[in-house]
C-alpha cells in the first residue's frame, strides 16, 4: 500500500479498495470454477439453481430480482439450463407476459451433488462459523451501504 499521505495516493491501484473486490471476487470465482465443472454448471448458471432449489417453480422476473440480473443477461442462462435438461420454462396460464422457470427431475437430483460446494468455497474464506456471520453481517452492510449510494 502506497503511503496514503503522498501526492495522488489516491490513484495508486493498490491503494483501491475497489481492486481487492475485485481480485477477491476472480479468486473466489477460481475457487468455483472447478466444483461446478464437475457439475456442467457455470458461476451465473449455479446462481440460478440456488434460486430455484430454495423455491420454484418461479417467474424468470423474479429469478432476476434475487439475482439482480436484467432478462437480457438472464435469458441465455435460462436457455442454456433448459438445453441442458435442468429446468422447464413455460407461459404462466393466467399471465401470458410471465414466463414460468421449473426444475426437472435432473435439476433437482443436481442438488444433491452441489451440496458441498458452498462449504469447500466457504472454508477458503472463514475458519468459523462466527467468522462466517461476522464476514456476512459486513458484507451485508456494505452492499445497502453501495446500493444505498447508487440509488442517488
């Protein structure tokens, strides 16, 4: 870290904390990639099924809402799981605009093999359960704290 009382300190990349979010987020991204290989899944793709294994079938509205993804980025997700014969996708019957995300017998045994996932990622992170609800309860408060600022 640059001594952050000289001149443009503020410009020096190892003084952004921005850029160990970011180096953070492709590390743990490095730490996924090959537990959902063994999988057939992608990043963005698991992110769906954990949506959809908590409560489905969903609209793919609110998929995007959990997820904060727009349709055009969640669309080709949505296309490539149903290719793959994890999920359904069809008209809601009463709402002609909603489109219905189901999970097939397939997607739903996959559950049971993404079950360890989270904790081979989560014990490269915290050691405890208490560092896990600490490192949660901050990086809680610093998404509202951003969304909170992206929404002046």
């Amino acid at each position: 870290m640059t001594n952050p009382g000289a001149p443009d300190a503020g410009l020096h990349l190892d003084n952004q904390l921005c850029f160990l979010v970011y180096r953070l987020h492709r590390g743990i991204t490095d730490l996924y990639r090959p537990l959902l290989s063994d999988l057939g899944l992608t990043y963005p793709q698991y992110l769906v099924m954990l949506v959809l294994w908590e409560e489905e079938p969903m609209s793919v509205g609110r998929i995007g809402e959990r997820l904060h993804l727009d349709s055009g980025t969640l669309s080709p997700l949505l296309k490539r799981l149903e290719a793959g014969g994890l999920i359904t996708r069809t008209r809601d019957l009463t709402d002609e605009r909603s489109v219905r995300v189901a999970l097939t017998p397939a997607g739903d045994r996959l559950r049971d093999r993404a079950r360890d996932v989270p904790l081979a990622v989560g014990g490269c992170l915290v050691e405890t359960p208490d560092d896990y609800w600490a490192l949660r309860q901050t990086l809680e408060h610093l998404v509202a704290r951003v969304d909170e600022k992206a929404a002046h």
